[in-house]
C-alpha cells in the first residue's frame, strides 16, 4: 500500500489526527520536531516518543516517498535532483546557491498543462498533482542532502516555480507553503519564499485573501494580447487586462510587491517598443511592482526560440529604468547542466523510451 506522506500534514492537521486517536496535543509537537529539526527518516528513529504512536504513524504515513534517480552538479554549485515518485513518475528540484544563502526551486505537478510555448516543462502535459507532503519532501531532501555534506548549511530560501503550476494545485500548495514557513518546523521565513504563477486571475484573487505572507510573481512575457497568446496558451482564457485586474485586486489587499517575469526571446518581444508596451501597462501600479528579465535558456525541442543579446536584454532594461519601472535582470545557475525547468525530466523520459525500445 502506498501510504501518504507525513509531510503533507500541518502541524494543526497533525495535531488533530492524533488527538482523534487518543493522543495528547504535546505529541504532536514532538513528531513534528523530530521530522523538522533532528530530521529523522524512519519513525523509529523517534526515541522519546511512545511505541503506540509511532506505531500508528508507520501504519499511515511515510516519511520517505520520493526517491534519487538522478543528480546534476553544475560548476556554479547548482545541483539538479530528479527524483522518482512512488508511481513511477519523474519530478525536479533544484538547489541554487547565492550570496544571500541557499535557495531551492520546487515542482508542484506531475508534466504542466498550461502550454507556454517556450517552456521544457510543457513538452510533457500534466498527469497528476503533487500531493502537499510530496511537495515538502523535496526541501527535505535537498535538506538532508546538506546536513549530510556536514557543512552546517541550511536551505533559506524557496522558490515555487518548478515544473506545474502551483495554483492550479492551490490547496497543496497553500498547506506547504504553511508547513515550511512553521516557525516550530523549517522556518523558513516567509519573505524568502516566491510562488510563481502563469497568472490564473481568480486563483490571484484567492491567494490575496488568505494573506498568506510570502511573494508573489507572475509570468507576463509579453505586454500585448497578441503576444503574449502566441507566447502563453493561456491568454487565450485570460486576457492580460482580466490578468491586470487580478493583480490589481492582489496589491490593493495586500499591499506587498509583486514581480512580473518577463523571458526574453530573440526578435519576438525584446524590442524596444515592446519596454514601452510594458511600462505603459504598469505605469499606474509601478510603486509596487518590479519586472524581473529572464534571459531564456535554450531548449532542443523548441529551437524557434532563441536567447537576446546581452546588449538588447541591456537595452530592454534601460527603457524600463527611463520609464521609472523597478526592474531587474534574472541571475543566471546551472548554465553547464540542464538549465531550462523541465529540461532535465523530458531527456530523461526520452532517454527511457529510446532504452525501451531497444529492448
């Protein structure tokens, strides 16, 4: 039987799963320490609490369902993980490393049905979500990976921006970001966590009523509809100006920051007219947004896309800066490895198919 995994409990989830089986509320905080901050990997590794309730735990739960099935380091310091679910299925995690501490880059869905044409991600449509403890486990993982190098790091920083899209996996998502952020757990502060959405309006609005304290970016890559359809599928069911409201709904609720990513592509929309597009569709809401420029890491399978040149995706920023736009441009890790999201996954499934057939 394959059990959930005890990752995908709040601690108030936890708390009242066992208090429903007779155990007192202290118990809960116990496991939830030894599975955070000790970070065991067998429930009897879990000395100080009672036979009955690990007992009960290991009938349930796993701590571990995801398995390593692959590693790239880059030069950098940038380590890819493919790991292998229970079901088979093949996920990414990546661990970056900046001057502000160590960040990792989680996936929330198995494949990604939102079809940006660019993206490796898409090349493998969606065949499941990731349950909220698959999700955790991958900061985990990466986690005990450090504490195993014995170098007395730990992972800071997350960003929600893997393969999928997180708030079309809302639940999920929303109870590891509450897990991660738990202050008797990980602790990661919520100012060092970013989901990034391809901008699903009504899951926007959603996200800004629950107050959930951490960052939020949305992916534009283009500032017309025309563009951004031929770029992002989406647009098709969301035009940038129900995206606009959204966002505007988003920032009068919150009041926080938002970043809008912007993948620059060769000769399609780093030009300078298009700088202006762009600034003139945020001109009014400019105080509380930054546009972050992605330079585009080049897929084999989507060749009719190609990287700007430093000089353009330089002159792209410097319109944006004369506009008055807070802007930045996205540091690059991983660049001698399978850098593009998804990248890694799909070779690696057709590198099975090619064995396979051979067979």
């Amino acid at each position: 039987m394959n059990k959930d995994s005890i990752y995908g409990l709040t601690l108030d989830q936890l708390t009242a799963w066992l208090m429903e089986y007779g155990h007192k509320k202290f118990r809960a905080l116990q496991v939830w320490d030894w599975l955070y901050r000790k970070r065991v990997t067998d429930f009897s590794e879990m000395i100080d609490v009672n036979k009955e309730c690990i007992q009960l735990l290991a009938d349930h739960f796993a701590i571990q369902t995801l398995n390593e099935h692959l590693k790239q380091e880059s030069a950098d310091g940038t380590i890819k993980f493919l790991f292998n679910l229970k079901d088979g299925n093949l996920i990414e995690t990546v661990l970056m490393r900046h001057k502000y501490g160590l960040s990792v880059c989680v996936t929330t869905q198995v494949g990604c049905n939102i079809g940006c044409s660019f993206c490796a991600s898409g090349l493998l449509t969606k065949s499941r979500d990731l349950s909220s403890g698959e999700i955790v486990e991958q900061i985990m993982k990466v986690q005990l990976h450090l504490d195993q190098a014995n170098q007395n790091e730990k992972v800071s920083h997350v960003v929600v921006m893997g393969i999928g899209e997180p708030f079309d996996n809302f639940k999920n998502t929303v109870d590891f970001l509450r897990v991660i952020i738990d202050h008797k757990g990980l602790a990661i502060g919520a100012r060092h966590i970013t989901v990034s959405t391809s901008g699903l309006p009504d899951k926007i609005m959603e996200f800004a009523d629950i107050q959930m304290p951490v960052n939020l970016a949305v992916s534009l890559h283009a500032p017309n509809n025309e563009l951004r359809t031929q770029i992002m599928k989406i647009n098709r069911a969301y035009s940038i100006e129900k995206l606009m409201q959204a966002i505007d709904y988003y920032l009068e609720k919150t009041n926080r920051r938002i970043t809008l990513s912007y993948i620059l592509l060769k000769d399609l929309n780093d030009r300078r007219e298009h700088a202006l597009e762009l600034a003139n569709l945020i001109q009014d809401k400019r105080q509380l947004i930054n546009v972050n420029l992605i330079p585009y890491n080049p897929v084999d399978e989507l060749d009719q896309y190609q990287r700007s040149e430093h000089e353009t995706v330089r002159a792209f920023y410097d319109t944006l800066k004369k506009q008055g736009i807070s802007c930045s441009v996205r540091l690059e890790h991983g660049t001698d490895i399978d850098a593009a999201c998804g990248q890694l996954r799909s070779k690696q499934i057709k590198e099975n198919k090619q064995e396979q057939g051979s067979v």
